[in-house]
C-alpha cells in the first residue's frame, strides 16, 4: 500500500510551517512539522514514509500530554473543517482499518477511531 502524504505547501497554509528533516534521524524519509497551538502549546507531527508510520505528541508546557503512534499509515493530510484545519490520520492492515483525527481549533482535540475487519 502507497503512503500519501500532504504537500508541504498545504501544511505551510493550514500551519504557516513547512515540514522539515526528522531531527532524530538520518533517514531521508522521516519528516516532521512543530507549530504552537498557544503560548504553552505545542503541536508535534512526524512520519516515515518508508516504513509507514506517523507520530503526533501534543505538549503542554514542558509536559506530553499526548503521545499517539500508528503504524501501517495509508493517508495523511490536513484537511479543511469548518472550525480550523484538522490533521487526518488513515491506516490499515489486513485485520483492522483506522482514522485519527487532531483537531487543533478552537482547542486541541484527538479522536481515534480503531476498527477489526
């Protein structure tokens, strides 16, 4: 399965951030994106394309409050709702498909949706 991932121009518009080189590795296909969500807030994106992953920590001050990792990641992108631009997480595997969804507007919101086939 094919790995989409949104253009760098669609993150710098929702974000006004591009992605850039995961700096916790060498590997050429690991991306990320960090932008404020408040003054204490802080939005972490990263992912892999080639091993089809995607990490999302949501921080607030010096603590993670949330710490999501998938695997098997079909989509991501950033898509346009409404009350903001909201961060679409797809994947799926033989046995189960599943969706999360990070709403960044009006406050941070996570919604994961994990279902067996």
């Amino acid at each position: 399965m094919e790995f989409v991932v949104a253009e760098d121009d669609v993150w710098f518009s929702a974000f006004d951030v591009f992605p850039q080189a995961g700096k916790a590795s060498d590997e050429a296909s690991v991306r990320e994106v960090r932008f404020p969500l408040s003054a204490t807030e802080e939005l972490h994106i990263s992912w892999d394309t080639i091993a089809r992953s995607a990490r999302i920590r949501y921080r607030r001050g010096s603590d993670v409050i949330v710490d999501v990792h998938r695997e098997q990641v079909t989509r991501l992108a950033v898509e346009t709702h409404r009350t903001g631009p909201v961060i679409a997480v797809d994947y799926a595997a033989e046995d189960c498909d599943g969706r999360t969804r990070v709403h960044t507007r009006p406050a941070f919101a996570l919604r994961d949706t994990f279902l067996r086939a």
